[in-house]
C-alpha cells in the first residue's frame, strides 16, 4: 500500500483516485512527527507559518511514495515554493494541484453541537475522504471561531460547543477551498474569534474581517499558543457573555 502526504486540499478527483488505489494518506498540514521545528531552518525561514514549516518537517521524517501539495488559490502562494524546495530536495514525486473546485458538500459538523475540538478534527479527517460528511443537527451559536485549523488544537479546548466555524475551515469541510466568499462569510450577530497562524497570508483578511465585526477578537498564533494567548481568548469569552 503506497503512503501518500496531502498538503491543503488536493482536488476531490485525487483523494477519489487515491482512495480507488488504496493508498494510505497522510495530512502533512498535521503534526505527524515530534522532531523539533529548527529542523526545518536549512530549507524554510522562521518567518513562514508554522503550518508549513510543519509540512516540511514531516515530508522530511516519513517514508513516503509521494506527496500531492495543492498550490492553486485554496492554499497560499507559499505553498508553491515549499513543493519546489520538497521536490529538490527529495527523491519521491512532489505533485502539484490546483482545487479550484465548486460543488459544495455542505458544512454539516461546523454548524453541529459537537464540541469544538472534534469538530476540527472530523473537519481535517475528511479531506482524506471523497465523501460528504453525515448530516448532525445544528445547534444555535453562542461563539464563532474564524479561520485556520490551528497547529497547537489546545486552543479549541476554551471554547463551547456551541461554537460555529467559519473561514478556511468551512471552505475545507465543504471541499471547495478557493471559495473566496464562503471564507470570508461570518455571523455579525456572535462574538467571534478571528484566528490565522502567524505569518501566513490570511492574518491580512483575519484582520479585516475583525474590524468589520462588531464584537471580535482578532488573533494569530505562531507555533503553539502561549498562556498569554489562552487568557486572551478566556476573557473574550466571558466578558462576552459565552462562559460564565
């Protein structure tokens, strides 16, 4: 069985053909390895995002028979440079796609009552996978939470489940990641978190979709996020009402 890496959103038509071939398939976004980040200093700046440098650290550590690295408009113009620096630098193919696709497959589990946490980590599951996910019942939002899936998932512990997802990780789960409008819907009538990884493109509409908000919290985190960050994000929550 060949072991496959994905970087962002591959087109449903490559998960579809990895799935008929039976490959395994690993999320290079996701930590997969516990070797340091500095490891990844000879081939990446410090200042790209954690994300990425991640992808790099992983593609570096596991035995792999090739990765699929989307580099059209549903990931980011750096992503193209990381799938050059991989290609030179390994001896298995590096593949580069563009998912410009347009049927949506709904958004189910951001909308559901599952806490915040599982629902991240059904959301980036379901890349892997050319189906929709099953339908869940919505619940009525008392928070929204903007973005990115954040590197350090620690974070999500803080908020309620009845948190909402919107940004990137809407557009992932209904598998059409260059939707530029579905990413930059929001709830104007929730207090919302806007979140993107330090150094990645999206802080510039983080941040403008923040100052558009009335009752937001504007936020991006390097590789984990600190004490600092989490009391951040706590006080936002309750003097907003969302916790007691």
């Amino acid at each position: 069985m060949a072991a496959v890496g994905i970087v962002g959103v591959p087109p449903l038509t490559v998960i579809a053909d990895l799935h008929r071939q039976g490959a395994r398939i690993c999320d290079l976004d996701e930590l997969q390895v516990r070797a340091g980040l500095e490891t990844t200093a000879p081939f990446v700046p410090r200042v790209y995002c954690a994300i990425l440098r991640t992808v790099v650290q992983n593609a570096l550590h596991l035995a792999l028979d090739a990765i699929y690295i989307d580099v059209g408009p549903g990931k980011c113009d750096c992503a193209g440079h990381i799938a050059t620096i991989l290609a030179d630098h390994l001896t298995i193919p590096v593949i580069r796609t563009h998912n410009e696709d347009r049927t949506g497959f709904g958004t189910p589990i951001c909308r559901s009552g599952l806490p915040l946490t599982e629902k991240f980590l059904r959301i980036t599951a379901g890349v892997q996978n050319p189906t929709p996910a099953p339908e869940l019942p919505a619940c009525v939002p008392t928070v929204g939470f903007w973005g990115v899936p954040p590197r350090d998932f620690s974070i999500l512990g803080l908020f309620p489940a009845t948190t909402h997802v919107y940004g990137w990780t809407r557009c992932m789960e209904n598998k059409t990641p260059a939707d530029a409008e579905l990413e930059a819907h929001f709830n104007p009538h929730i207090p919302t978190v806007f979140f993107a990884q330090s150094f990645c493109a999206k802080t510039a509409l983080a941040q403008y979709l923040a100052r558009k908000h009335p009752h937001s919290l504007y936020l991006d985190v390097d590789v984990a996020a600190t004490s600092s960050t989490r009391a951040k994000v706590q006080a936002f929550l309750e003097l907003s009402g969302v916790l007691p």
